[in-house]
C-alpha cells in the first residue's frame, strides 16, 4: 500500500480546484493510504471526503510559526513514512516540506518557487483548467476531463440549512437564487448597486427569493446591498459553516458570483454558474467546470490586470466592471432558468 501525501497550502477555491485529484489518486491507487495537507483556515474543504483517509494541519501563520512546533510538524509528517509527495501548491514552502520530510518522491510543476526540491517536475501547462492541470502530477492518469470539485457537506449540515430556510419563510419548491457579491479584491468585484438592482428584477419579475451567501468577511457588503434593495433578501453571509453553505448553494437555481470561491462551490454542488469577470480572465483556468454555466467579461486592452486582481483599477476607469450591465446579467440568469 503507497502511502501518499497532497499538499495544497493556498487559499479556499485552490483546496477545492485540489479535490478531483483526491478522487483521482484513490482511484488510480485504490489500496494507498492517502493524505492531504492544507492550513486551518480550509480544513472544512476536505471534511467528510470519502477519498482520504488522513489530513494533517500546516498552521503557517500561527502555531506552526514557532520553531519548534514546525520542528514536531516535519517528525510527525516523517513517521508516516509517506512514498510519494504530489505538490500542486506552487510555494517555495510546499516544496520544503516534503523535502525537510524526507518523502522520496516529490512531485510538482516546473514552475514551482521550490521546483529545485522536486524529484519530478511536470510541465505547468497555462492553457489548462487548474483541475486538469493538477491532475497532470499523476502522469498515466488519463481520465481528466470526467473529473469535477466535489464537497461533502454531512446530514446535520443539511438539516442546519433546512431550519436556515425555514427560519426565513422559504422553501425549495420556490425559485432560489443565490448571489456572492464578494471577493478578496476589488477589482474582481462587480458594483454593489447593480447586484442590489439584478436582486430586485429577480425578485419583481419572476418572484424568485434572492439568498445572498459569503463568509463572514463578506457579511457587511451584503447588509450593504441589501440596503440598496426594493426587496428584503435573506442574508446567509457570515450565518453558516463552509460545508452549510455548500448545502444552501446545492439548493439554488442558480449562483450569481465574481471570480471567487463561491464558484467552485457551487460547481461542486453541480450549481450552474453566473459568473462575472473583471480584472481577471477564464483563461487562468480557474473558471467553473460542469454543465449550464454562463461567463460575462468585457473584452478591453487592460485585461486582465493581474492573476489575483487588484485593490484598485490601473488604469483609473474599472471598465471591466462598469461595463457590464444588469440587463446582461439578469439575461444570462434567464438563460440558466429558461434550460
């Protein structure tokens, strides 16, 4: 039995762009034992997969900072005696790991800051999605294009959800839509006000029940908005654990999202996508895979302006974003209903 370890120390969507290639290592190796690394802030993502068997916690910021609590990190990753390392992180420090470890076998991109400290190096292919590229550290694995993020919120996150619905007089037979109006950048985030006027027409035209979902971090914009909004929305935002919020998506028509986490949530889920662009560009290769998904970007010289966006416009006009309408966007929801 291999004993193989992932290590993906990003942020939230990179984890879940990461999770097809647990699917995949367990079913390329059914008898390994196979076990994922990740930081504490996105442990959630891989709770309940039925695909691992370990997972290890790297607090970078926090505990693990001091030395000798890093020290007893690399003693217990060691004792694991793991064989095989599969490195998709990008980082200087997600190659050292392994290597400070002493797994035999590193594998990662060439593009790695820490590509030095690899025993194998794939090729990091831009043109790729982000889940076929990770699936490209397995070499003979062939099957990449039948593979999508999965989550696994439990029966009690469910359960959670329902009494949420309930509490907020809705119900699943109604039309549910769901909008995650934020982003860690602000460049990749469209105007708040015409979320609040897509949410309205939403709500005047086709009846439908308008959840606005994020983190906690996301929970004052959406107060925001629903303060520009005609209509009362039900606010989820900063009210639900990761995998609750997983549930909640799973149960709407369809999610209005920027470039951010919420999307490979709901692709997930198997939610189809709205998915507004700005600084940023599906090109990357973080768009949603699946079926029903709509992309709106406004084709401009200034695109994109930085893989991550940015906290203010370069270029001074945030055209990207002013230029998409809230008649295109309610029309792209129309198309995903009208299916």
């Amino acid at each position: 039995m291999e004993k193989i370890l992932i290590v993906q120390t990003a942020f939230l969507g990179d984890v879940i762009l990461t999770t097809p290639l647990i699917r995949a290592v367990k079913q390329f190796y059914p008898e390994s034992f196979v076990s994922f690394l990740l930081i504490p802030e996105t442990r959630e993502v891989v709770a309940n997969n039925p695909w691992l068997d370990q997972v290890l916690v790297y607090d970078k910021r926090r505990k693990h900072k001091a030395l000798g609590k890093f020290l007893s990190l690399l003693r217990e990753i060691r004792e694991n005696t793991f064989e095989s390392a599969l490195i998709p992180h990008r980082s200087l420090r997600s190659a050292l790991l392994p290597y400070l470890a002493r797994i035999p076998h590193r594998i990662g991109f060439d593009r790695s800051a820490g590509s030095f400290l690899l025993t194998r190096k794939v090729k990091y292919q831009k043109s790729r999605h982000e889940i076929e590229r990770n699936l490209s550290l397995l070499s003979n694995f062939k099957d990449k294009k039948d593979f999508l993020p999965e989550l696994f919120p439990s029966p009690d996150d469910f359960a959670i959800v329902d009494n949420f619905l309930k509490d907020n007089k809705l119900n699943v037979d109604e039309i549910m839509v769901g909008i995650a109006p934020g982003s860690v950048w602000l460049t990749k985030r469209w105007l708040p006000e015409r979320f609040a006027q897509v949410a309205d027409q939403l709500t005047k035209e086709l009846k439908a029940k308008v959840v606005l979902v994020g983190s906690k971090e996301d929970e004052n914009l959406c107060y925001y908005i629903s303060n520009l909004m005609e209509q009362n929305p039900v606010i989820a935002a900063g009210k639900m654990s990761f995998l609750q919020s997983a549930a909640l998506i799973s149960k709407c028509v369809v999610i209005l999202s920027n470039d951010s986490a919420p999307v490979h949530m709901a692709a997930a889920m198997r939610t189809p996508v709205v998915e507004i662009y700005g600084s940023t560009v599906p090109e990357f290769g973080f768009a949603p895979l699946g079926e029903g998904n709509v992309i709106i970007q406004k084709a401009l010289y200034c695109r994109p302006c930085g893989i991550h966006g940015k906290n203010t416009c370069p270029e001074k006009h945030f055209r990207c974003m002013t230029e998409i309408t809230t008649d295109e966007v309610f029309e792209a929801i129309m198309t995903i209903l009208k299916r």
